[in-house]
C-alpha cells in the first residue's frame, strides 16, 4: 500500500471514459493510479483533485468514487475530457 502523503507526485492514466450499453459520459473517466491496486488502497483516493494537461491547456477533476476491486477510481471532470486523452498521463494535486 502506498503513503498518498510520501510521494510528492502521484501518477495515473485514463484508461477509458465510463459507459454503458447505449451511451458513454465524457465527462466521467476511469484512471488507474500506479501503486494502487485494490479497492481498499484506492479508498483513500476518493475527493482529491486531478490535473490532465495538454500541450495547450489542461482540466480539472475530482476523485468521486471506484470502479470495481481492482483499483481504479472515477474521476469526474468539470467539461468534458476529449478523446485524445485516452491513455495519457494525470497526475493528483491537493
């Protein structure tokens, strides 16, 4: 289990936006955070701010819930996330 509070810069990558069988949410994405890789781990997570940048601009979002047991979390961000977004990059700012 990983400290959030020893590491300076905490890493994750969108790894897809959250769907269902007729429609996705952009502005919803599923991130997974290295060194988290349970649901117990990835609690802990929940209400910290994330930052995904472009080369241009960036967006904001929040740790709003998990996803499963296997410790990715969902994030919601205030304006939809494009598609190019999709297995960058993000990083947790507090």
């Amino acid at each position: 289990m990983v400290n959030i509070l020893s590491q300076k810069v905490v890493y994750g990558r969108i790894t897809n936006y959250r769907i269902g069988p007729k429609s996705q949410a952009s502005k919803t994405c599923l991130i997974e955070f290295e060194g988290f890789d349970s649901a117990g781990s990835a609690g802990k997570l929940i209400g910290q701010k994330v930052k995904w940048k472009n080369q241009t601009t960036f967006l904001l979002g929040r740790i709003t819930g998990l996803h499963g047991r296997n410790g990715i979390v969902e994030v919601t961000f205030k304006h939809g996330v494009p598609g190019q977004a999709i297995g960058t990059a993000v990083e947790i700012i507090s």
